[in-house]
C-alpha cells in the first residue's frame, strides 16, 4: 500500500488552486505488512504523523537534503513520544552524514529549538549509498545515484514479488540508462516530472536546465524503457495548479493511458 502525503516540489504551495492534488512536498508512506516505510521529510509528514497518533515504529529514507525533503521533520510529532522508534536512512554528502544533517535543521538561527531538546523518540541513523540492499522484514530496499545537483538518491522496495521505485528530483541525462535499469518491471514508479520540456528548454519561461528535474516527455521515455506497471507523476510544480496539472496528465495519458498525477491522500494498493 501506497500513500501520498505530499507530493509538490521545491516549496509547498497551499491554496484553493492546488487544493486537490495538494501543496505539501514530498512524503510518502509505503506499508510491507508491519513494516512502515516512508520516503522523505517533507511537509506532508507533518499529517502523516498525526494519522498514526503519538507513537510509531518507522524507518525513514531520506532521498537528499533540500529544504523540501527535510522540512516537515520538526512537527512530526511521534519524534515527540517516548515510545516510538524511528531508524533515518540517508546519504553522506559534502562529509555530512544524515545524523549531521538532520540535527543541523534544527538549529539558531533557523529554529527555535534544538532536537536534543525535544525529541523523545528512540532513533537510530544509518548511512546509505548506491548498491546497498536494506532488509526491513519482508521488504528490501534498494538505492541508485540519479542526477541533480549535490547528488539524490532513488528507492526501489521489494515485497512479496511486487515493487515501487521512489524517482524523485532526478534530472534526465547521463543517469537516465542507470535508472531504467534500476526500474526494469516495477509496479509502479513514481517520478519527477516536474516540468514541460518546453519549459526544462526555456522555450517558455527561463531555462531549467542544471536545476535537477525532469518532464512529462521523459516520464513517459522512462516509464516506457523500464516497462514499469503504472507511472506516477511527482514532485509537482508549485505553480502548476489543479487545472494545470490535469492538462499536463492529459498529454501523458495520450502515451500510457494508465498514468496518474500523484495527490494528497491518495493511496494505491501495488
Ligand atoms: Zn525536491
Ligand atoms: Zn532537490
């Protein structure tokens, strides 16, 4: 089981214009039997959290550390619990590990209170990298390098014969062999398109070349290569509105008429 709780790039974006598909960035849980996985500390934690009371036992990858991907960690309140026990998975970048980082966020003079001071939760922090394989139960985990700038990770979970790949801010270019590969027959992938090609090409609007996202077009490339299940688009634009984004849907469904647009609160079952 699949379920969104945030699904916006680069900044929330609240609002009655995107309020269906929603403007928390991105989380997503995943459910492997008892095993609750979740993909990123974006704003959509924030709900995640509350739907699942004071306590829980999660582990939690962490894709990389743009504000989008980290910020909704502070008002997760089952860190607040003594009872829960939460293990954060993520990469080392520029010599900082994802203990380093997650501590680092919530720090004068970024926030008021430091997570020594109010975190009660048992956690643990480990290291990931490219060709790890982490057991979680039933489930397995598996990671790639993609392309954006100062590195990210892909997730790929494997439960009981069927997959989900977690492709978010992945720029395509000298990666996009790697992550076919890395997707080849997945049920569902979930993807950064965040962009147009008329819009990554500066054709409209400023060039987004180098920003580390991908487009619709290349979605469909993707998805096609790896002849992934069910396609999954992601990491929206904060200025794409309701409206917008079934446009945008639109086109993609023209290519694999199974495609979605990811949504707040949405929950697949894989
Ligand atoms: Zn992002
Ligand atoms: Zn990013």
């Amino acid at each position: 089981m699949v379920r969104f709780w945030g699904v916006r790039g680069s900044i929330p974006s609240p609002g009655p214009k995107t309020a269906r598909y929603g403007g928390n960035t991105p989380c997503v849980e995943i459910r492997c039997g008892d095993e609750l996985i979740i993909f990123d500390l974006g704003t959509g934690i924030r709900e995640l959290g509350a739907s699942y009371g004071p306590s829980l036992t999660a582990s939690i990858f962490v894709s990389h550390y743009h504000y989008d991907h980290l910020q909704g960690l502070p008002f997760f309140t089952p860190m607040f619990h003594p009872k829960s026990r939460v293990v954060f998975y993520g990469p080392s970048r520029a010599g900082r590990t994802v203990k380093d980082v997650i501590v680092a966020q919530m720090q004068q003079p970024f926030f008021p209170v430091t997570a020594e001071m109010v975190f009660r939760a048992d956690v643990d922090y480990r290291a990931v990298a490219e060709g790890d394989r982490i057991v979680l139960g039933d489930a397995v985990v598996t990671a790639l390098e993609v392309k954006h700038p100062g590195g990210n990770l892909a997730y790929r979970v494997h439960y009981r014969g069927k997959s989900v790949v977690y492709a978010t801010d992945a720029e395509h270019g000298d990666r996009d062999g790697q992550l076919i590969e890395f997707a080849k027959g997945a049920d569902l992938l979930i993807f950064d398109a965040m962009y147009s090609e008329d819009e990554y090409n500066g054709v409209a609007g400023p060039p987004k070349i180098g920003w580390g996202h991908s487009t619709w077009e290349q979605s469909i490339k993707v998805a096609n290569g790896a002849g992934v299940g069910k396609l999954c688009l992601f990491h929206h634009d904060p200025t794409r509105d309701d409206d917008a984004l079934d446009a945008l849907l639109g086109h993609v469904r023209k290519e694999r008429k199974e495609a979605m647009a990811a949504a707040e609160g949405q929950i697949i079952k894989v």
